[in-house]
C-alpha cells in the first residue's frame, strides 16, 4: 500500500511543473465555478474521513503513514473551511500566489511520497509469540516472571531482588506488580515476604496499609551508615511514591520491612530511584503525570526537556536539580566515591555524567533509547534498545517484545566506550538492565515473562 501511494504522490509531484499550465487552467476553472462551496464541503468531509483512519486505536501504534493521512487531512478540512467562509479571499490568494503554491506542491507531494516509498521498504513482519521457555546460544532464560524491569542483588550472593513492573503512562495503564526474590542457587523464582514496620526512614506524612496495592518501577539496595541494608522501589501506586524496606536474614530466609515511604503527591512521575548511606535518594522524574503519548512521540523527534533529577533529603524534603533537564530521564546511578551520578535520558538518546558538588556536566555518550543504568566493577553499564518507535507495532499483544538491543559498558571517570554487547534477542523482552553475578550477567525486561542471563 505504501509503495503504490508513494508512487502515485511522487508522479502527481512530477506532473505539476511539467503540465502547468494544464493544472493552472483547472485551477481558475474551479475558482470561477459556481460550485465552490459545494467543493469545500467535500473537502471538509475527506478531511474527517482521512482523520477517522489515520488516527490509530492506541497512539503507541503511530506509524509514519498515520501521520500522512493525518497531515492530508488537516490540509483538506482547512482548504474546505476556506471555500465555504473565505471564498473569495481564497480566491485571490490562489490566484496571486499560484506559482508559490505549486512550489510548495512540488516540494510536498515528493517529500511525502518518498517517506512512504522509504516506509514500504522497512521490515514490518509481526513477531512471533515465544512458546515454551527455550534458551538459545545468545541468552539463557529463566521463566515465570511478569515484566522483570529491575534487578539488585542481595548482599551474600544468594539471589536476585526482582521489580516486576507493573507499567507506566502514556505507554501502558498503571497496573499493579510485585516485588519476588530469584533464588540463584536453584534458579527458581520465589516469595519474599514483607512485614510492615513503622515509618522510620520515609515522610512521616506517607502512609501505606499492607493491603495497598504496588506498583514497582526501578529499584535500588544500599549498606546504611548504620549497617542495615535499605531498598528503595519506586511504585506508581497507590500514588507517586518511593517506598522503603530494611531488607534482613533470618532462619537463613531473606524478608522485607517496610520501614516508611516517600510521596510526591504526583508532583512527580518517577522511573528510577538510586540510594545514599544515608537513606536519602536520587530519582528521575520523567515528565509530568499527564504527558500525553502525542507528546511523547513529539520529544522523540525533537529531544525538547520533559523532566530532570530530583533528590530527596529526610529533613529538607525534594529538591529539584535544573541542570540535570532533559528528554525523558530514565535510569540513574549515585558514584558516592566521586559523588558523581550518571543519568539516562530515554528519548535524548544519551547518558549523562554530573558532579554533584559543582553541578557541572562531565561527559555524554551517544546511544540510542538507553534504559537503565548500573555501576559495577568499576564502570558504568547502560542497557539501550536497537531499535525505533515505529518497531514496537510488530509486537502486536505478545507478552515477550523481541527486540533487539546492548549493554555498553563506560568508564566511570568519561564515559568512554569500553565494550559493547549486542543482542539479535529471540528468545526474551527487550533489555532494561544488565547485572553482574560472578561469571552471569542477569538481564531484565519491561516486556517479557522471564529473565535472561550470559557468561562471561
């Protein structure tokens, strides 16, 4: 269908300069009629029935045609609206400025049709839904989770705290996920069980009952100044919130206490959250609450600000880190040997290196779609999806997304590129973050039942 019409715009583009003046006499014909608002109000009617199919049931599935068929349709309603109210003003302007017109034509009719011949080569075949639970030679795989965004591993090596992500707007509806424990001795995924304590490391005007659902999204573990180990999970529900668990052994069985919670009273809408010792924490706030998906596909193109850093401190509250603005932050990470933090910025297509102290930008890698961000071994490791928004449509309803993707790894004073790995990816969701095990790397997804891993 996009090579036809592609064509077909390309050779009515060709036909305005060689058969202008055939195309000036139909003009002056038309304007001289007397069915000129009968003509508009045909205008007006295409244009709506152009609008009715180029807008998509979900803006997600936005392709480069729908914005076509959208833009000629928006051109027909307002040539229609023209006639019928402003007819005779439309008439002179046409007439004087006919040779500019047909420039533009021209100039229009090739652009869009190249679009479209350039649209009808790409690959668009619909994945395939994975059935069983396969390993392959790239990654292995273990199953029977929900949308593993988020990784950190508990203290003696035993396992895998695990976010499974519930979503995020404008992309998906905010649903409810879970926190669960990967048991890497066994390679099972298990419980974990969470009691509710009092709020002690939170805003004490943050509540939370045991029965409020939970929304988990990035996720953070960090040795206190104290000893105890304290996990910060953003969640989207109930509201905006970070929410805080003593992470403790017992009977040699790792449990959660929650120990207290950070709302933003949806000031703020989070992705990642990355810790300090003393329970205070740096997180990213993507773009406000009502970001629409129109928006979000606006910022994709053109890589205006939508959001920046946050950092929250028990006595001061949140304070807002300007200097950190970009498109759509995503993951983060807190160097407290440097006191540096490293940002991700999804729709920027960039990671970012900041010193805290004088709030000076240090370095920037260019990558494409980077997601999470982890430092370890003494470089930083981004996860970034290889490929565009319009790839997503070939994931139709599928659970597991198979889309490719990388983890580059950084270092940690310049973000100068160390190693690159790559993944064709046919057996999971696409990447968000990649984390290191021994000889493993653990690797999550925001689209996928399961979890993979690599050997070093």
């Amino acid at each position: 269908m996009e090579l036809i019409f592609g064509v077909l715009l390309i050779a009515l583009g060709v036909s305005l300069p060689l058969f202008y003046k055939f195309w000036h006499k139909t003009v002056i014909r038309t304007l001289a009629s007397n069915y000129l608002k009968m003509l508009g109000l045909f205008g007006v009617i295409i244009g709506g029935i152009f609008l009715y199919f180029g807008i998509p049931e979900s803006p997600i599935y936005y392709q480069p045609w729908n914005y076509i068929v959208i833009l000629i349709g928006i051109l027909s309603i307002f040539r229609g609206l023209l006639f019928l109210f402003f007819s005779d003003w439309a008439k002179t302007i046409a007439l004087d400025h006919f040779k500019k017109f047909m420039i533009f034509g021209t100039l229009f009719l090739f652009a869009i049709g190249t679009v479209l011949l350039l649209e009808s080569a790409r690959d668009k075949t619909p994945f395939e839904p994975l059935v069983g639970c396969e390993s392959n030679d790239e990654i292995q795989v273990v199953c029977g989770f929900k949308n593993p965004e988020d990784l950190v591993i508990i203290p003696d090596g035993s396992g895998l705290i695990v976010s499974e992500y519930g979503g995020q707007k404008p992309i998906q509806e905010e649903g409810v996920g879970k926190i669960s424990l990967l048991n890497l001795k066994t390679l099972k995924k298990e419980k974990i069980d969470i009691l509710y304590g009092s709020n002690e490391w939170g805003d004490e005007k943050c509540l939370r009952k045991d029965s409020d659902l939970i929304g988990p999204h990035g996720i953070d573990l960090v040795k206190r100044k104290d000893g105890q180990y304290q996990l910060a999970v953003v969640s989207h529900l109930p509201d905006e919130r970070i929410e805080m668990y003593k992470l403790f052994k017992e009977d040699q069985t790792w449990n959660l206490e929650w120990k207290g919670c950070v709302s933003t009273e949806n000031k703020y809408y989070l992705n990642d959250v990355s810790l300090t010792d003393s329970g205070s924490f740096y997180a990213t706030h993507m773009f406000p609450r009502n970001f629409s998906m129109e928006k979000w596909i606006l910022a994709y193109y053109f890589k205006f600000n939508t959001g920046f850093v946050i950092k929250w401190e028990k006595k001061n509250g949140f304070t807002e880190l300007r200097y950190t603005s970009g498109a759509y932050p995503n993951g983060l990470s807190y160097d407290p040997e440097k006191n540096y933090l490293a940002v991700n910025y999804n729709l920027g297509d960039s990671t970012s290196l900041y010193d805290l102290e004088s709030k000076q930008h240090l370095a920037t890698y260019k990558t494409n779609s980077p997601d999470n961000i982890v430092l370890q071994d003494n470089d930083y490791w981004v996860v970034s999806h290889d490929s565009n928004i319009y790839d997503y449509a070939r994931c139709g309803l599928n659970e597991n997304c198979t889309l490719p993707w990388s983890i580059s790894i950084l270092n940690r004073n310049t973000l100068d590129l160390k190693n690159k790995i790559s993944f064709k990816n046919t057996n999971m969701g696409p990447g968000t973050v990649a984390l290191m095990e021994n000889e493993r790397v653990w690797l999550g997804s925001f689209r996928s039942n399961r979890l993979g891993y690599i050997t070093q």
